[in-house]
C-alpha cells in the first residue's frame, strides 16, 4: 500500500492516525521476522481546519491509543524520534521526552534514536535542547539534509548544496 500525501495541506498535520505498517522483508539479514513501523501523529500539530480537537487534547488521545496499540505489541527494538535539527524551544520538544518517557518508562531508553530534518549545517541546535531533556542523544543520531530529495537541480540549489556539506 502507497499512500500518496503530496497533494495534502502541509500546514497542518498529514498523519492523522496511528498507522502499523507491517513489512516482511525478503533479506536473509532479517532472518524471517517481521518488521513492523509505527507511524504517529506528531505531538503539539495544529490539527486542521475539521478536526476540532487539537494542541493537548490531541496529545491525550494519541498517547492513549499509542499505550493501547503496545499493549498488544511484545518487543520493541527501537522507537525513532524525527526533530526539525534548528529546534531549540522546549515547548515543543519537552511534551514529546515526556509522552515516551511515560509512555514506555526507562526499559526503553537504550531503544531511542534521533532524526533531525532539514539539517543542512553543522551540529543540529536541537541535540543540545534534548540532552538538556535527558533524552539519550548518544544512543544514535541521523541527519537529513532535505536538499538532497529535491528536484530543483538550479546552479543556486547546487551552491548552497555543496555550501552546507562543508561547514
């Protein structure tokens, strides 16, 4: 299944709902098991203009289904957190440590791994904001630089490309 949601209104959420993806990979290197993603509306979204129920009510709901849905879950190898890597308020970052610190309590913490988007220079500002959290910024980290998913393929876009990858 391909959900397309290129054409949805980026200004509000696109994830609507907590969705499994259950995948069975062919590799040998999975050793036959099953892999499951779990996709999530991000905490603090606006909604949209016809959903009614928004900010921390939101929140509440999510995390509610979200301890519903791992209830029914046996083992969790890894729960990914995705941070813009120019987030530095903790008014956006601190509700989300929280939800999943209470949500899964501290067995977990070694399983927590960090993804900053639009990271295009240098050290993303938000590693410094969630270690302020305690969130355990060593276990792993990734950083996108969004430039490369584009098709903009301007002299200025390969610029400001190579710009980026040398600070």
């Amino acid at each position: 299944m391909i959900i397309d949601d290129r054409g949805a209104n980026q200004v509000f959420s696109v994830t609507k709902f907590i969705t499994c993806y259950r995948i069975r990979p062919l590799s040998e290197l999975f050793g036959g098991k099953t892999l499951l993603i779990v996709d999530i509306p991000g905490y603090g979204d606006t909604g949209d203009k016809n959903n009614k129920v928004l900010g921390y009510e939101q929140d509440q709901f999510v995390t509610a289904a979200m301890n519903v849905f791992f209830g029914t879950v046996g083992h969790v190898n890894s729960i990914v957190f995705t941070s813009r890597a120019n987030e530095t308020r903790m008014t956006t970052l601190e509700p989300v440590s929280t939800y999943v610190f209470q949500l899964f309590a501290k067995d977990v913490l070694s399983c927590l791994r960090t993804i900053y988007t639009f990271s295009d220079a240098g050290r993303p500002l938000a590693h410094g904001a969630l270690e302020y959290l305690r969130w355990p910024v060593e276990n792993g980290e990734v950083e996108v630089n969004n430039a490369a998913f584009t098709d903009d393929r301007s002299a200025s876009l390969a610029d400001w490309w190579r710009l980026s990858m040398n600070s």
